[in-house]
C-alpha cells in the first residue's frame, strides 16, 4: 500500500509526462481503420522485435505500460490471463513499457509472471508516435495491420474480452 506521499509523487509523475508528451511534439491522433504505425523496439532479452514485420497476418494488442501506474497492474495480470487462452489461436501481445529500463521492466513481469513480449520503449518514442497520452492504452490491431479500437485507461474484464473476441473474430 502506497503511504499519502507516495501516492502524492505518483500523480505528480503522472501529471509531468503527460504534460510533457503533450508539450512535444503534436501527438498523432490514431482511429479506427488507421494502419499501426511500424516500429522496432527490444525485447527483456534484448532481441530486435519488428513491428508490423514479424507479426502480420496475426491479431495484435499492443499495450503501453509502467511499473509506476496503478491500473497497469490489475489490467497486466488479465491481459496475461486471455493471452494464455488465446494465443494457440494466433493472439500475439506487445507490452510496451514507456520510459524504463530492463531491470524495472523485468521485475515488474517476473513479479506478475507474464508471459507475453515485454518491449523496451526507453526514450518513449513509440508512444509518443501512437498518440499516448495516458496509461495504460491498449491499441487492437488486425491481421492486417489496422487499428479496429483503443482502449485509454483501465479496463474490466468484460470490456476486454468483448474486444478481444471482435479482434479474433474479426468482428468489426
């Protein structure tokens, strides 16, 4: 539990990048239809991961995160739980950690055992070029790399699973 203070800090760090990825340069404003924009980010191993290359023809979610929000948590673990149910029918998940580094980022997912591809976005380049403005923020991409939905914030359950089921049943 987060002593007054912390929680202060928090919110203050919260309010900071927000107003600093506001203030750079004008955030894209990504819709529906829209194809994702590529990127290349390194994963916890270190390994290159090229985004739409090496996951087209498959139904992508590609989650903005940080170890310092509060609802990244709750939302990490359920995301976790569908991938595991999905992922022999082809869901792929890309958690994009924004302004971290690996070792904040590796024991954030070894505390809650994830087991989808965390991605080190350090200088918060990638998000910035998606138009992030707060987390988490959730993109739902199709096989052929369009954006069907975002999601800004938190999630429930439902709400997931019923963009999850549009995503694979290509539902739209």
């Amino acid at each position: 539990m987060l002593a007054k203070w912390q929680l202060a800090v928090v919110v203050m760090v919260v309010l900071l990048m927000a107003g600093l990825m506001g203030a750079c340069d004008k955030a894209p404003v990504l819709a529906k239809g829209d194809p994702a924009p590529p990127f290349a980010l390194e994963d916890l191993r270190g390994a290159t991961r090229p985004f739409p290359e090496r996951f087209a023809g498959q139904p992508v979610v590609i989650r903005f995160w940080a170890d310092w929000c509060p609802a990244c948590r709750s939302d990490m673990k359920v995301l976790d739980q569908h991938y595991r149910q999905r992922q022999e029918q082809g869901l792929k998940v890309l958690a994009v950690n924004v302004g971290q580094d690996r070792a904040t980022a590796q024991r954030f997912t070894d505390e809650y055992q994830l087991t989808f591809d965390v991605l080190l976005d350090r200088s918060s380049e990638i998000a910035r070029r998606y138009g992030v403005n707060a987390l988490p923020m959730t993109y739902l991409i199709a096989p052929d790399g369009k954006i069907i939905n975002k999601i800004i914030g938190e999630t429930d359950t439902a709400t997931l699973t019923n963009q999850l089921n549009r995503l694979m049943g290509g539902n739209r």
